[in-house]
C-alpha cells in the first residue's frame, strides 16, 4: 500500500527540511519513499519555476500564476506522483495543491470556485492522505528569508503572506482530519518528532 504526504506552509515555514527529514526517516525505517516537490520535479516543470518565481519580470498576472502552477503539477502528478504511488512508495510532496489555493486563491483573491475546479481537473482525484501544515506567524518565517536570495512569493507585502496563512488555517478547518497542524516554532528535532508519530500510525494502519 502506498502513502502520498504533502507540505505545506508560508515562507520560512521550514517545510522543505522536514519534508527531506521524513523521507529519511522512511529510508532508515526500510519503507520505499520518493520525495518531489512543486513547481518543479520535471523537466518542464523546472522551466516553468523559473518563470514563476524567478523572472526579472514580475508582471505576471494571478491567473497566470494559477494555470502555470498546475500546469507544472499536472506534469509531475503524470510523470513522477502517479507512477511510484502505483508502485506501492510512500510519496512526499513539497507543495501540492493546497499552495495553489493558500497563494492564488486567497493571498492574489482569485475566485475559490475557479481555483477549486482548476486544481481538481489537474489532481484528477489524487488527494493527499496526509497534509502538514508549518505554521509560524509571518513576521517570523520572513525572518528566517531575509538573509538569503528572495524570490517573488517572499518579496511580496506582509499582507499578502498575512492572507496566505489565514487560508491555510481555513483549509484546514475545512478538512480537519486530513491535516496535521505543527507550530513551526519549535526546534527541528521536535517538528520531526511530531510528524513522525503520524506518519507512523498511518503506515501501522495500513499493514494492519
């Protein structure tokens, strides 16, 4: 039986170190693992980050950033997602649909129907089993960026990184049981830990 297992959380969340962190706990632990992230995770994809979140031109408009998003998703659910789900791994994914709706939806304000119905069609069914939430309040993850290279998404205004973490907090309080929400304030260690104790259980669940 297979797992798929998103990240998710607003910039300096520290989302991608524990994403790395569970596939090597699942790696240690003998269970088949595949860590992917978005945008990007394919060679179309690659190019298509490039254009979202480092292009000197930052007139890109929001929903461009939507169909451009799934676009790089579609690719990856069909040529990496979907393959080794099939293959009976354990999937990690850094971002998945649910950045799309906490970005575009809620931080740009695109309709939520229209961006709802976008990612369905390119999800086609595929729903997570198990989505970590990172959640820091934003001054703090801005933080944790400033002394690196910013790409658009972390130049962007305090507000919109404000809207952005209220909708992930709205997403999970509409689908509690998929969610698993960490206060990415604490130390590393103790994020792993947490995580891990769920993951666990849903892979004790599934032998059993």
């Amino acid at each position: 039986m297979s797992l798929f297992i998103t990240f998710e959380g607003g910039e300096g969340s520290g989302k991608s170190v524990q994403a790395k962190a569970l596939y090597r706990k699942l790696s240690q632990s003998a269970t088949p693992a595949l860590l992917a992230h978005e945008p990007g995770g394919t060679s179309l994809g690659e190019k298509l980050t490039r254009c979202l979140k480092w292009t000197e031109d930052t007139d890109i408009s929001p929903l461009t950033e939507l169909l451009l998003f799934n676009a790089s998703r579609a690719q990856l659910i069909d040529k990496v997602i979907r393959p080794n789900l099939a293959e009976g791994k354990t999937v990690i994914c850094d971002r998945y649909a649910d950045s799309t709706t906490a970005y575009q939806g809620y931080g740009r304000g695109l309709d939520l129907k229209m961006v709802a119905a976008i990612n369905n069609a390119t999800a086609q069914g595929l729903k997570p089993d198990l989505t970590v939430l990172l959640d820091i309040p934003v001054e703090a993850g801005l933080a944790r960026k400033r002394t690196k290279k910013q790409d658009r998404f972390e130049q962007e205004e305090t507000a919109f990184h404000q809207r952005v973490r209220e909708g992930y907090l709205k997403l999970v309080a509409n689908d509690p049981e998929r969610w698993l929400i960490v206060d990415a304030r604490q130390s590393k260690g103790e994020i792993c830990e947490i995580i891990w104790q769920r993951v666990s259980q849903l892979l004790s669940s599934q032998k059993g």
